[in-house]
C-alpha cells in the first residue's frame, strides 16, 4: 500500500495534463487531476481547435466570391457570426465531453477545482480538502498578457475573442505574433475593418523572413491596416466601442480592442516557491530534461515551463513523463526540427532553421525558392502568390530548412517535415516523382 492518497496528482486538464494522467492511469498509476475551468485546457476551449474552425468560417468569403468564376451562381451571402460562434461552442462542448470521458476511461479521478501545491507531496483543493500523492505535475498552462497602461482594461484577449455577443465592426489587434496575425487574417474575412498595432516592424519574429513578408505584403494587400512602433498610450471607454491612443498618431474609435501580445505562465498563486520549486523571470517553472522541478517529487509539463509553447510539444512532455516515472520507459523529447504553422490568411509553415538561421550557424548555405500561383487563385483571379522555400547545407545537400506560404500550406509542411527530421538531402526530393497538379509537387521540383 502506497503511503499516499494518490500516486500522481496532476493540477490542470490541458494538453500536456491530460496526455500525463492517461497514460499513467494506463500503467496502473491512481491518478487525479484537478482543473479549475474546462477539461481539455487552452487548445481544446479556447485556442487552437475553436481558432481554426473559427479560419475554416472565415475562408468562406474568398471561397464564395471565387466561386462565380468556377461558375456557380452564388446569390448574395451574408455572415452570421452568432451561429458560427455557437456551433463552435457546440464542437468544444462535444470535445470537453471527450476529453473528460478519455480521461475517465483511463481510470483517472476529475477534480473539478482549483488545487494549490502546500507541501513536496501535498495539495490544498478551493474546498480546503488536502490530498497527498507521490508525484504532483504541475500543467496549468498560460494566460494571455496584458500590457499595463490606462484601459488596457477596456480591451479583451483570445480567452473572451470566441464569445463576442456581435461581430466587431472595427477591431483594434495588438500584437505582431500567431494570435494576432490569425485572428487578423479571421476578422478581415468576415468584413471587420482590422487594425494591427505592433510596437515593432517585425512581425512573426522567428519565421523565415521572406515569408512572414510575403504574409505581411498580402494582408496589406487584403485590406488589413498595420502601424508599426506605435505603443498604445490609452484607451478610453465611449458610448459606443472604445477610443484608443497610440504614440504618434491620431486617436481611433473602433469597437473592440484584442490583445496578443504573449503569454505568461500559469505559476501565480500556485504555492510553487514557498515548497522550493524555483521559477524563471517570466515565472516558468525550471525543469530539467526530465521535466523534473528543483524539488525531486515534483514535475512540469507544457506552457507553464515556457519551453516551447505548442500543443502537441506539451503533449509528448506528457508522455514522456508517464512513460518515465510509471512505465519503465525513460525518455525525453526532442526538440529539434518542431513543425510549427500559422493559421493567417493564407496560411504559413515551417520547419527547421530559417535562411538567416542556416547562414549564422553552417556559412555555406544553398536556397531554393519557388514563388508561384496556385492554379486555383490563377482561375479564380486572385493574385495572391505562395512562396516556398527550401535551406540547404551548401556542403552536404541536407535539407535543413523548409518554409512556405499558401493554401494548404500547414497540411503540406507536416508532410514534408518527416523527410526533413529525417535529415535528407536536396537530392532525395529532387528524386521523387512530381505529383502532378498540386501545390506540394514544386517542393520536389526547385531548382
Ligand atoms: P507571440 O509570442 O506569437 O507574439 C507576441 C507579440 O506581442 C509579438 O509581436 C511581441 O512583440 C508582442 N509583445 C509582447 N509583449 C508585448 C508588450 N508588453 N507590449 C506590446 N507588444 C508586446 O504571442 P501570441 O500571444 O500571439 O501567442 C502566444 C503563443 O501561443 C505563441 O508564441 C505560440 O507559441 C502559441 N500559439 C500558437 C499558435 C499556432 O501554433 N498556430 C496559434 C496561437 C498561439 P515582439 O516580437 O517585439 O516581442
């Protein structure tokens, strides 16, 4: 018999939580996990999946005006954001249903309350209950931040952006990053009059240059205005929607105000320091490959170690904590070579070391391009084009990188992205056959 009331107790049902107490429970590990919202964390209620359903939504207004010229007799559309809205809600309802019965399955206890750490082994539930358990996960993720000014108040994040009662007419979105420019991307479709405040030029820091100002030339080109180095100095509350100050420019009255300027850990009020688990300057808990804190029976998975904050990272953090501690099977993960993708309109993708990257860091570096029209847009009259890109090892031919923009750019990357984890050479696609016509077939024709 185990000393403990639980052998793991995990505080947060989000991605990398919900991975940890399932396969725990799974090799025999008892298990709860506490959550003070929704189970299924960020990404299931109110991030990715409700985010790209929301991109899904919005893509109808190119696909509807191109429609004519396929020869359809499209009448006149209009959009209802109240019914998207509620059928997503209505998805990420089905999916907190899911994620609550998967973890049930597993044999995994739900407690739906707010836990705070009280001890190495110990946790405090809101009800005053205290539990111990061998091992405590910390995965509570990440909150938007807020920047601190007069009525930044005023504004709203991506945690209320899906609950809007009517759709903006006029949004202000701060922010030069994923959420800001996905949500851009979404609310310029729908017919928002968008306007990106950045307080530098660069947007998407991170991705290959080329590419984010290809994304950056056609949302300009789409409609979506950008004011870069501005900092927003106020924002007063109207009668109608809101009047926001930037440096340097005129005040502008719009109705809704967004903020994506980052996330920050989930540590506040946690109890983590005061029983020695140290964290970093943004509040991250420090962990160790084994993503083990500095007090040895506890752990942490996900945004709130501020690693690398994307869902399926988290996820396999989970994993391979369970599969550490309760399966007999030690491993950590790799980060090299992440996926990661954009969901702007259109959409971008990369994977690997970025041009500037691959020159700093080999010298010697080859680069193929390939900047064209998707046949559809040539038909439909649209002149947006995609750009993809290939880095190369100027020595060895090794794929190093591989970065593109255009329709369907993220379903392609994932493809792509095992040949280039798998460290192959420029050669090896220039020897696979064309898959003839489609987008992903220039990937395997750059010269
Ligand atoms: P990002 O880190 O992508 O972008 C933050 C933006 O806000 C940057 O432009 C940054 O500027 C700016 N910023 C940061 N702090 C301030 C401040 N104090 N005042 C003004 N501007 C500021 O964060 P997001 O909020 O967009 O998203 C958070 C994370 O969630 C992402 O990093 C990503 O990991 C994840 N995510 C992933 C998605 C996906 O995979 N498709 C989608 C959405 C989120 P600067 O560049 O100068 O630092």
């Amino acid at each position: 018999m185990s000393d403990y009331d639980y052998d793991l107790f995990v505080i947060g049902a989000g991605s990398g939580g919900v991975r940890a107490s399932r396969v725990s429970a799974a090799y025999g590990a008892k298990v709860a996990v506490a959550e003070e919202y929704r189970v299924g964390g960020t990404c299931v209620i109110r991030g990715c999946v409700p985010k790209k359903l929301l991109v899904y939504g919005a893509h109808f207004a190119e696909d509807l005006k191109d429609a004519r010229r396929f020869g359809w007799n499209v009448p006149d559309c209009s959009f209802d954001w109240a019914v998207l809205r509620d059928n997503v809600m209505g998805d990420v309802d089905r999916l907190n249903g899911l994620y609550t019965q998967g973890l049930e399955n597993a044999g995994a206890e739900i407690i739906l309350e707010r836990a705070t750490v009280t001890g190495p082994h110990e946790v405090t539930l809101a009800s005053g209950r205290t539990v111990t358990a061998k091992y405590i996960l910390v995965a509570t993720g990440a909150h938007p931040h807020v920047p601190d000014f007069p009525g930044s108040d005023l504004g709203i994040t991506s945690n209320e952006v899906f609950h809007l009662d009517k759709l903006p007419k006029r949004i202000v979105i701060a922010g030069g990053g994923y959420i800001a420019n996905e949500f851009a991307g979404i609310f310029n479709e729908f017919g928002s009059r968008v306007t990106l405040v950045n307080r530098s030029d660069v947007i998407l820091r991170g991705y290959d240059q080329s590419i984010r100002d290809r994304l950056l030339q056609i949302s300009l080109t789409k409609g979506i205005d950008f004011r870069f180095h501005a900092e927003f100095e106020k924002i007063e509350k109207l009668d109608d929607g809101v009047r926001v100050h930037l440096s340097g420019q005129d005040p502008m009255d719009v109705d809704v105000v967004l903020f994506a300027t980052g996330r920050v850990p989930n540590t506040m009020g946690l109890g983590l320091e005061a029983v020695g688990v140290e964290l970093d300057a943004q509040g991250a808990v420090k962990v160790g490959d084994d993503n083990r804190s500095t007090v040895d029976s506890i752990y942490a998975v996900g945004d709130v170690t501020n690693r690398v904050q994307l869902t399926p990272v988290a996820i396999r953090e989970g994993q391979a904590f369970a599969d550490t501690i309760f399966g007999d099977k030690p491993h950590t993960v790799d980060y090299s070579c992440i996926p990661s993708a954009v969901f702007s309109h259109p959409p971008m993708a990369g994977v690997g070391m970025t041009e500037g990257e691959a020159r700093n860091k080999l010298g010697s570096v080859k680069v193929y391009t390939s900047d064209f029209r998707a046949m559809k847009n040539v038909l439909a009259g649209r002149h947006e084009r995609a750009l993809y890109k290939m880095i190369c090892d100027g020595i060895t031919g090794r794929v190093v990188g591989l970065h593109m923009i255009g329709p369907d750019a993220p379903e392609i990357l994932q493809a792509a992205a095992v040949a280039v984890k798998a460290g192959l050479t420029k050669d090896a696609f220039d020897q696979t056959v064309a898959l003839h016509p489609s987008m992903a077939e220039e990937l395997v024709l750059l010269k």
